[in-house]
C-alpha cells in the first residue's frame, strides 16, 4: 500500500521540521538513491515515498540527516557530533501492505518501530 517516514525531535518535543532524509534501495551492499526529501512541518514527507501500488519487496534504507537538522536549532554538538547520519536499514516482505517507519531522535538517542 505504500511507504512513509515521521520525525520526532524528542530533545525538543516537536515534529523534525525541515530534516533532510534520503530513500534508498540495497541490495548485495550496494544502495541506489530514489528519493530526497525535506521534512514538512508535521516531520512527514508532504507524500508517502511510495504510493499504493509502487512499492516492491525487498531491501531500503532510510538515511535520516540528525546532526544537520540539530545544528540547525542551535543544538550544542560536539566535533564529530555523536549521532551524524542515521540510517536505518529494513526490508520490505509483503508490499501490499503499508509500512510506515517514523525515527524518535535526540542527539544522542534514536529509536524506531515498524508504525501503522
């Protein structure tokens, strides 16, 4: 039924308005780039990354910009900064399903869950 992604900024209990994410397909190590999008005010893409019908089984990633979006809010970080790109890597058994993937950060946690 279709892909999506929410952003939750939990050190500052908000949506991660304007994070970057990339939408990737992998296979055998190697990640071919589908998507780039900025997250809405709501920290949603403003479409599902896939609509009904287009996505297939198989193996993607999600690449979540944490640092860049914290610095952006004038969020103190160290050099490197502790969390810099989370990627989160999950396959995709029953297409005609939806899986939604929504990413709780902070600068220092993150968590994630297959959502509804």
């Amino acid at each position: 039924m279709g892909l999506s992604t929410h952003v939750l900024d939990t050190a500052n209990g908000r949506p991660a308005a304007g994070m970057a994410v990339a939408l990737y397909r992998t296979n055998a190590g190697t990640a071919t780039l589908l998507g780039r999008y900025v997250l809405n005010g709501d920290g949603r893409t403003d479409r599902p990354l896939f609509e009904d019908g287009q996505l297939q089984a198989g193996c993607y990633q999600l690449a979540f910009e944490v640092a860049a979006y914290f610095r952006s809010q004038g969020t103190p970080q160290d050099a490197p900064p502790f969390l810099d790109t989370v990627r989160l890597d999950f396959g995709i058994a029953q297409p005609e399903q939806h899986y939604h993937v929504p990413l709780l950060v902070s600068p220092w946690a993150y968590s994630t869950y297959r959502g509804s």
